[in-house]
C-alpha cells in the first residue's frame, strides 16, 4: 500500500471506493488485509482510521475540481460567451431539527472513457449537501454562493489539468450563475421565489460583470480613463488623499466594471438579450402530480357542501368524539367539529395509522398481511390512491377486521373510489410517462381530465375500456379493482358528480412554455429525485459530501484521466487544510449564534407586541352588557381586544385564531361575558391579575432560552 512510506494513488482509490460503497471507515483496513490474505498477495502496511476518513476528504476535493472543470471545458481558447449553459436543482430537508439544503448541477460533460475521449454526455452531478440556519430563499441563495464561491477557490489553487491549456487568469465564480439558464425543485413559494426571482437576479448581474470585466480588457488606457472619470468624477478623486484612493479604489473599479457591463448589455439585440436572460424555473414533475391530487381532492370535499348534499362523516379521534358529544353547544365542542378531518384522504390515512405504521409498535402490522397500503402522510396523496385501490378492492375483508366507521359511510366510500380511479386512470400512467417531453404531455393530461369530466362514463361505464379510460391508454394498474367499482357503484348516487369534482379540480394550474431550441439549451430532467436522494448526514457534512459527490459524479474516473502525481499531492494537502479549518465546528457554532440572534430578535418583538397590547387593555372600556356588543367601536378588532381582555382570566375562550368571522366573534363575546357574569371577577382585579401573567410569561422565556441554549 506505500511507497517509500507514502501510501500509493491506487491504495487511497481503493480506500474511497470501499468507503462509498458501504464499508465501515474503521473496517476498511481490515477488508484490505482478509482480501489480501484470501488471494495470496502480501499487503505492505497498515492503513490507519484517520488516513482512510482523510482519503474521503481528499475525494470531496477532487469533485470540487472536477465540478469547476465541467463548467469551464479544457479549452482555452474559449471564451466566456462560448461556454455551453447548465441547470441547477435545489431541494430541502429538515433532520433533528436542522436544515439541509442538496445541491445538483445538470449539463454536458466528458465520458472520460479512453476509448471514447471527446464525446459528451448528459450527466447528474452533486455539489453536496449544505446546512441552512432556515428555509428562507434568501439563506439558501448564500448558501449557493459559498458553495460556488469554495469550489472556484479549491479549483484555482490547483494546477493545470492533465490535457488542459495553461491559462493566466483564475476561473471566475460569476461564470456559475451568469451560465446557468434553468433551475429544478418543488413548488414550494420559497422555492418560486429562489429560482424564479434571485437566481435569476444572481445570473443578470453575474452575466453583466464578466461582460465588463471582457470588454475593460480590450480597452486602451485612454478609453478607461474617459469611463473612470464620468463614473466616480475626477474632481472628487482628486480631492480625496491618497489612503482614501487607495480605499475607494476597489470600489471604483466595481463600479465602473459595472458601467462596462450594463452598457454592453445594453447595446445587444433582443434576440441575443433572450438568450442571456433565459433562465427556466422548472418544477418537479412528481410534485405537480401531487400538487394536483391535492387540489382535486379539497375540491371534491367543498362539492358536497355546494350541492348541499350531506357529506362524509368526522372521523376524530377519541379526545374530540369526547369533546363533541358534550350536550349543547361549547367552544371545545365547535373546536372538535372544526379540526377533525373527514373523507376517502383521512380514510386512507387512519387505515396507513392502523395497518402499516411507521411505528412498528403501534399498529396491527403483522395482524394483517397488508402489501399495498403505504405509509401515509398529509402529503403522499398518490399513495392515497393506492391505498383507495387496495381498501375498495377487499372492502369486505377490511371491514371486518378493522370494524371502522369510514368504511360503512356511503358518502366516504364514494370518494374511495374516485381516488382509486384518479389513480389508475392519471397518477400511475403520468408518472410511467414522465420522462417525456412535459410540454405536450401536460396537453394530453388536461385534455383527458376534460374528456372524463364531460364523460364520467369512459372510466365507470361496464364496457370501459382501458384504451379509453387511462392517460395514453395504459393498462389497468389493477383490474379487479375496476370490477370492484362496478359492483359498488350502484349504491353510490353521487359518484358521477365526485368524479367530475375531483378531476376539475385536476385542471388547475398553468404550465409555462419555451421553444424547442430553449428547452434543450436548458436540460433538466422532469423531476427532482437526484436531487432528494441526498440525504442530510448523520457524521460531517464534509465526509457526507466527500462520498456522495466522489461516487455520483464518478470523480475517480475524472481523476484517472485528468490527474497526475502533482494533482494528487494537491488534494492530500488541501484535504488536511479544510481538516484543519475546523469546518464542523466552524459550521455549529454559526448555527448556535444564529439561534441566539433569532431568539433575541423574536422575543423582543415578543415584548415589544406585548406591551402594546397590555398598554390598550389598560385603557379599554370593558363592556359586560352582552346587549350592548353590537355598538362597540372598531369592528373586529375592537371585538378582539374585548376577548383578549376576558383571555386574561379564563381560559377556555378560543383564541383569536380560530374565530375569523365577525359573527364568530361576536357569539364568543356573548358566551364569554356571560360566563364572566356568573362568576363575578371584579374589574379591578384585572391589573393585579395582569401583572402576575406578566411574570409568568416571562418565567416562560427564561426556561425556552434555558433549553435552547443549554440543552
């Protein structure tokens, strides 16, 4: 394994691809020593714990290097306005309470194969995974720009690759976003926001900025000095002494860089301005077909109370079944009406609960050999499908080992159906399909939505066809559960109605356009699974990344091809300075800063609001006449203070949130002072009462601040 007491290239890739093929960081030695052993070949040395975990950082600085080098070809001579266009995709995770934020990097690349040097491909290729004080757009456009703005600094302080062209200036960070002309996630606002606003921003500038840097470089002395002197005024630099030139100088030259750019821009064509500001936000494929199950399904649920026609039943759970079979009518009663889900989704959901668990303590689990139902969450609503499919389909079955209310509800049991068909007929074939072109896929699902709502026949009708009924006439998923529905439809009148609700609600949503010639230039694949399937660690971020990004974006061949003796001597000591830069700790300690900040920031809003409001509620005219509510001034939030006041002292009155309406309202204050009535709470108590809340809320604080900070 050494070599003159250094340990070889080929023992170090060997240590890397055990390691990100699943061995144990402290097996790894002994797998090299048993395999040695077994095939007769003398191993010579011992590959130390630390010097394996040291060999996975040194990977994560090759994929650095190798992640710059697909952006900017070997190439010299090409020029900035030359490089081929790449997408980026984002996507978040939350792990023990903290943010993640996976980075992906999609474009044209070498195979690097020696018989086939010269072709490209179309390649996935990680950048890690990257912690996030919160999920705000703002801190996840940071976060991409560290990411960029490390992996040019680790590339520029390498030398020059094997079959590259030595060139005198460093790699620019604003080529990553100034080329980047699409973006791949969910469709989460934050996300909307990132890729549809900043990231688009960030490319605008970026492009405008090496436009300004090119352009300065052909300019002759005179010509530059002519821009300095309008942009900064050469009175005012005289004026200045020589620290501050020296000072403003940086700026200076930002600034006039900036004018250079701004006005090249300017002087481009529109066509060629369509083609520098195209930037494609693109969104998960999977998470449109979730999207749109989901707004299917809320609209088939308000469709029961529009036709005013009884709709499916509460199904609460023991606490609220408690609270609303209290006789008359209470706030904890009307809470428990409120809160408690109904229909064939929170059907599918207490059957995942009781089936299959995500808790294999709780749960029947094994009581029932359960193959199809998924573990459900509010938001898998195509495993709502599946689910539906599995329930309608052995009803009988369920019903009697489950003996659940939900399944002998006629209005429930005709949402089941719907979900299965949508399922079958949608959902299943769409996401068989997906990798096709999205935009004339999109067309023929619309256009199919709208043939089953003007003919709910093509998919209940006895003699549907599958040719007929699914989206590019797939097969039945599950034929049984076609004949299944035949013999229940029967005995559900509103179902042709459910079906035509849930697959309206399918049509909403509009999907952006772009030409041919765009959506090439732009590739992305129609969802972002590369991208979920990084998974925050549960070691360092570093080490997470150092395996991830060397096995999916095939480092050790880039690193064959590319490196060299030197090449590799670099990344063995760049790899010990990034151990040493403490990043980790580094990492958890801006976290734990953050969070202090954060909680001062919110608690002194906190107290600020607090004050404010105990400052009107000292000065309120409380009014105990239930008659006399209708003359309050202020509207709602007059009503509001009145309750907040009575809040004070008891507190079973609803909070704010929960009474929206103006009516709402008003009935909580009726109820409120007449119950305060009846236990006769002196006025004059309330000062004495509020400052002992007051000390109580604070009390609060000061333990939050104690777990957050000293756990």
């Amino acid at each position: 394994m050494k070599d003159k007491g250094v340990y070889t290239n080929q023992a170090q890739a060997l240590a890397q691809n055990l390691v990100i093929n699943g061995v144990l960081i402290s097996k790894v030695n002994d797998i090299i020593q048993v395999t040695g052993q077994t095939l007769g070949v003398n191993i010579n040395g011992q590959m130390s714990t630390r010097t394996v975990s040291r060999t996975i950082i040194e990977g994560l600085v090759a994929a650095n290097v190798q992640a710059v080098h697909k952006v900017i070809p070997a190439d010299g001579e090409i020029t900035y306005f030359e490089l081929e266009a790449h997408c980026v995709a984002g996507d978040g995770t939350t792990h023990k309470h903290q943010n993640y934020e996976g980075k992906m990097l999609y474009l044209k690349v070498p195979t690097y194969q020696s018989d086939d040097l010269g072709t490209t491909q179309l390649a996935h290729h990680a950048l890690g995974v990257t912690s996030a004080f919160d999920h705000k757009s703002v801190t996840q456009l940071l976060g991409w720009k560290s990411v960029v703005g490390d992996m040019f600094d680790i590339c520029n302080k390498c030398r020059t690759l094997i079959g590259e062209e030595p060139s005198s200036e460093p790699a620019d960070p604003d080529i990553f976003p100034a080329k980047s002309v699409g973006a791949m996630s969910d469709h989460a606002a934050d996300q909307k926001d990132l890729f549809g606003a900043k990231c688009s921003d960030w490319q605008t500038e970026a492009d405008h900025r090496l436009r300004g840097k090119h352009t300065v470089l052909e300019m002759d002395l005179i010509e530059l000095l002519q821009v300095i002197t309008e942009v900064r005024g050469i009175t005012a630099w005289n004026s200045l002494s020589e620290e501050e030139q020296d000072n403003q100088q940086a700026l200076a030259h930002v600034c006039v860089i900036s004018r250079i750019g701004n006005d090249t821009y300017d002087s481009l064509g529109p066509e060629e301005k369509r083609i520098v500001n195209l930037f494609i936000h693109m969104g998960c494929c999977m998470h449109k077909e979730m999207n749109s199950g989901k707004g299917s399904n809320s609209f088939m649920m308000k469709s029961w109370d529009e036709a005013e026609i009884p709709g499916p039943i509460k199904l609460m759970n023991c606490n609220n079944a408690a609270a609303a079979g209290i006789n008359g009518m209470s706030w904890a009663k009307q809470r428990a009406l409120e809160v408690s889900g109904a229909g064939g989704v929170k059907a599918t959901s207490l059957a995942g609960e009781i089936l299959h668990h995500k808790d294999d303590k709780k749960g029947q689990h094994d009581s029932l050999q359960v193959f199809l139902l998924q573990r459900l969450g509010y938001n898998m609503y195509a495993s709502h499908g599946l689910a539906a499919t599995e329930l309608i389909t052995h009803l009988g079955i369920y019903k009697e080992f489950l003996e659940q209310v939900p399944l002998s509800d006629v209005p429930t049991l005709t949402e089941l159906p719907v979900l299965s068909l949508y399922s079958q007929t949608i959902s299943i074939p769409y996401m068989i399909h997906v990798q096709g072109d999205p935009t004339t896929m999109h067309d023929k699902v619309k256009a199919h939505c709208q043939a089953i709502i003007d003919n709910p026949d093509l998919i209940i009708a006895t003699d549907a066809s599958h040719e007929m009924a699914t989206l590019f006439g797939h097969i039945w998923d599950r034929l049984d559960t076609f004949y299944a529905v035949q013999q229940m439809k029967n005995t559900m009148p509103h179902l042709r109605d459910a079906l035509k609700s849930f697959f309206t609600g399918a049509l909403y949503g509009i999907v952006a356009t772009c030409t041919a010639v765009e959506r090439d230039r732009a590739w992305m694949p129609p969802t972002n699974d590369p991208c979920e399937g990084l998974r925050a660690p549960n070691g360092s971020l570093d080490q997470f990344n150092g395996r991830k990004m060397f096995k999916k974006n095939d480092t050790q061949a880039f690193m064959d091809a590319c490196f060299d003796t030197e090449h590799h001597k670099y990344i063995i000591e760049a790899a010990r300075t990034l151990e040493g830069n403490q990043r980790e700790t580094n990492r958890y300690t801006e976290q734990a800063n953050n969070n202090k900040a954060r909680r001062t920031a919110l608690k002194m809003k906190k107290t600020a609001a607090q004050a404010a409001l105990d400052a009107k509620l000292l000065l309120l005219k409380v009014e105990l006449d239930p008659q006399q509510i209708h003359k309050l001034p202020g509207g709602n939030a007059g009503l509001d203070l009145q309750l907040e006041w009575h809040r004070r002292f008891d507190d079973q009155i609803p909070l704010k949130s929960h009474i929206t309406t103006k009516a709402k309202k008003i009935e909580a204050l009726k109820a409120t002072i007449n119950h305060h009535n009846t236990k006769e709470l002196p006025l004059e108590d309330f000062t004495a009462q509020l400052a002992a809340i007051e000390e109580e809320e604070d009390q609060e604080d000061q333990e939050d601040d104690d777990e957050l900070y000293h756990k």
